[in-house]
C-alpha cells in the first residue's frame, strides 16, 4: 500500500522551472545540489532515499552504491532485479544465527531487508497480475515486522476501527524509551510518563514503514511516541480520528501519550492529508507538513508533455487515454511518467488514465484551510519540483499561525530526501518552541 513515492521520482523533472531555475552561481550546468549516483533522475533520487535511510539503520551506504552501479540508467527491469537481490543477500545475514545474540544485530539488519524490498517494489505496477506486487509486499512487512520487535520497546502494529465501523486503520504504535538525557536534567524529580506524541501519515497511499525512519527514530531518540498510520485508499480526518480515539482511550496506550501534546505530521502528499485532517479535528497541539500542498492536481499535471496536458484539459478523454497509452507501450514516454502512469492507476485502481487525474483533481485545501486553528509548520524545498509555490499560498492563508521554512542547498530535494539530520533537527527546534509551556514540564 503505497502511493505517496509517486511525488519522490517526478522530483528532478529537468523541464520544471523550479529546476532551470537554480544553475549555480559558477555557471555549472548541472542544477542539482548533491552528486548525480544515475543519469536517470527517478533511480538517482530512490538511491538518495535510501543512502538517507543509513541514519536510522534502513541501508548500508556501500551496497546502496553498489545498486546505484549496476543499474542500468532507465531499466525498470534491471532496477527492480538489482534491488531484489541486495534484499536476499540482507535476509539471509538477518537469519544468521550468530547475528541472534545482538538485538541490533537483527534490528538494522531486517530494517535494511524490508527497505530494500520497498524500493524494488517502486517498478512493478504495470501489470496488475505480476505476482510481485504481492510477493514484494510481504516480504517487506515481514522483515518490518522482525525490525520492530526488536526495538527497545517493540513497536505494535495495530487494526483500529473507523468511527462508523464501515472500515480498519492499520497503524503501527511505538512507544518511546525514557529519554536518558532528559532524566539526568531533571534526576531528583519523578520522571513524568506522559509523552509528546506524534501522529503520521505518509503520502499517496504510501508505506507507514518508510516513516520509522523518515520522523519515527529521530523523534523516539528525543523522547516522542509516535503511532503511524494508512487507511484505506486516501487517508482523511476519517482515518485521523480513530488514531486519536485510540491514543487518549486505551488504558495502557493513554497512561504515557500527553494529551495536550499530540502533533500532526503529514509528508508529501500527506501535506495536503494532514491539513486536510486538521481542519476537522481539533486535539491536534500543532501541525506540521513537510511540504505544504494547497491543490494536488495543479502539482500532478506538470508530469504531463504539454500536448497530453492539452487533450486531457479539453475533455478528450478518451484520444488522451490512447495517446498516452500508447506511448507508454512504445517507451517514448519519460522514465518519471511512465512509471507515474503504472503507478498512480495502480494505486488508485483505475485502468483510465484519464480517470486517475480526475480523481486528483479532488485534492485541494482552499475550501477547509480556515478551520485550521492551530500553529503549524509548513515545509518548503528549495528545488521543489512537484509543488512549486504551494507552500507559501498555504502559508498565506493561515497568517499567523503559520510558519514557512524553506530548505535550500542539499536539504532542497522535495521531502527533504537525503537531508533527515537537517529536517528533523528543525522540526524538532520548532515544536520545542511551539509547545514550550507544556515542554516546562519535563
């Protein structure tokens, strides 16, 4: 289940003019901050992502660039298969027996597998019968799973049910470890249990196991719970409520979550998702979008060739169904729109073309955006690519109670992919400010 990855490889678009716009100062051609690992700009930015998952213990630096080797520039194919391969060489270290000993051991060494599973499942959506969609899939959550059992204190996953009982939540709950260097400022005090708690959600769709290690590991070092979510297609406050029924309603779950620190956090599309959310539900503290998107579809429809983008807008669906079909077919399209194609239809269970980007079309906050009543942090990139400019019409309509940070540099990608250390540090910065009354307490 994941869809949110469909905004990561459109990213580097080089006809974007966000992108012709950063050449540098020197007059170097290339307009990227950070060294190219492909000439292929959707595989170079999944070997950024993932090189950004060492931190957290989801990747080893020197296989990842031995991938970024030896795959072919442009090959789904040989992506896919270079990426299956470096997840069964890590499975099999997992099961070692003489790496059972060491619970770190086993932790970093099934988050990498379930990583690597992850990003070969990223170019198999074009044949809705290929088995590995499913295989793929299962493999990645049965490593997650071993990765997070291993934890200080393992991580749940949970299946909560909607306020009207018409669908489930699937969740992931984890709860932080005693921060020992908030214990020793404050030793001859009783240590408090209740925790500052973020809430996630990822993007279109996207893998929740991705968030451990995006916000979850940085925030559980600072003394955060946090509980990640997906919800069936599209998350909304429908799926967000249950969330915080759950954390302020279950006796052993409520006895460690501050209730009056319960944070937000949407990335990518979650942008919009948590936004969205906000408006609708008021136990939130703070919010926080990494980036801001005001409207999904005004984004999305830059992917398309400007003739594409014409057919579509003038209603001829069915010659733009067949016309970008057909290319796709042929390989004349982009490597970031072909794989757009297979897998935001996939995701979003249409075979229309036409019908995927009318379905986004739905997908604009202008209409909620004032119900959101509390401060919020709204992300922006430097080299932002998908939603350029939303960040700030966000910002501009909730004033005051918004604060816009740009990224720029090698912290400018969209997401902040490959830049966790800056990223986190800065929102964390900023909730500490934000909520510093409740932070007195600890």
């Amino acid at each position: 289940m994941k869809l949110a990855t469909y905004i990561y490889p459109l990213l580097q678009v080089a006809t974007s003019a966000s992108c012709r716009s950063i050449a540098r100062a020197d007059n170097n051609p290339n307009p990227y901050p950070t060294f190219q690992l492909s000439n292929d700009s959707t595989f170079n930015f999944n070997f950024v992502i993932a090189l950004g998952n060492a931190l957290t213990g989801g990747s080893d630096i020197g296989p990842v660039l031995g991938v970024a080797k030896d795959v072919i520039p442009g090959d789904f194919n040989s992506y896919v298969h270079e990426w299956i391969k470096l997840a069964n060489q890590t499975k099999a270290q997992a099961e070692a027996p003489e790496n059972a000993f060491d619970p770190v051991n086993v932790r970093d060494t099934w988050f990498s597998a379930s990583h690597y599973f992850r990003r070969a499942d990223e170019y198999v959506h074009q044949n809705w019968s290929n088995p590995l969609l499913t295989t793929l899939w299962d493999q990645q959550t049965a490593a997650f799973d071993k990765a997070i059992a291993a934890l200080p204190i393992p991580g749940r996953r949970l299946t909560l049910p909607s306020k009207e009982g018409d669908f489930l939540v699937e969740a992931i709950w984890y709860e932080a470890p005693p921060p020992a260097a908030l214990e020793s400022k404050h030793r001859e005090r009783p240590r408090q249990q209740k925790r500052p708690t973020l809430v996630l959600g990822n993007g279109f769709d996207a893998a929740q196991e991705d968030l451990y290690h995006y916000f979850v590991a940085p925030a559980l070092a600072r003394g955060w719970n946090c509980i990640t979510y997906e919800g069936p297609g599209q998350p909304t406050e429908r799926v967000v409520t249950p969330v915080v029924d759950y954390l302020l309603a279950t006796p052993e779950i409520s006895d460690v979550v501050d209730a009056d620190r319960l944070v937000l956090l949407g990335n990518s599309f979650g942008g919009y998702l948590a936004a969205r959310a906000a408006a609708f539900e008021p136990r939130f503290a703070a919010v926080i979008l990494i980036g801001g998107v005001w409207d999904v579809y005004l984004g999305f429809a830059g992917i398309l060739p400007p003739d594409l983008k014409t057919l579509y807008e003038a209603g001829e669906y069915a010659e733009f169904d067949r016309e970008i079909l057909s290319r796709r077919a042929a390989g004349e399209l982009p490597g970031q729109a072909a794989w757009g194609l297979d897998y935001g239809r996939w995701a979003m269970r249409t075979k229309s073309p036409s019908e995927f980007f009318t379905k986004i079309k739905e997908y604009h906050i202008g209409d909620v955006v004032d119900k959101i009543k509390v401060p919020v942090f709204v992300g922006d990139a430097e080299y932002e690519s998908i939603f350029p400019g939303q960040p700030q019409q966000v910002k501009g309509a909730l004033g005051d109670l918004a604060t816009l940070h740009i990224f720029n540099g090698t912290a400018g990608y969209h997401c902040q992919s490959g830049a966790i250390q800056e990223m986190t540090r800065t929102l964390h910065a900023w909730l500490h400010k934000t909520l510093s009354t409740a932070n007195d307490r600890w």
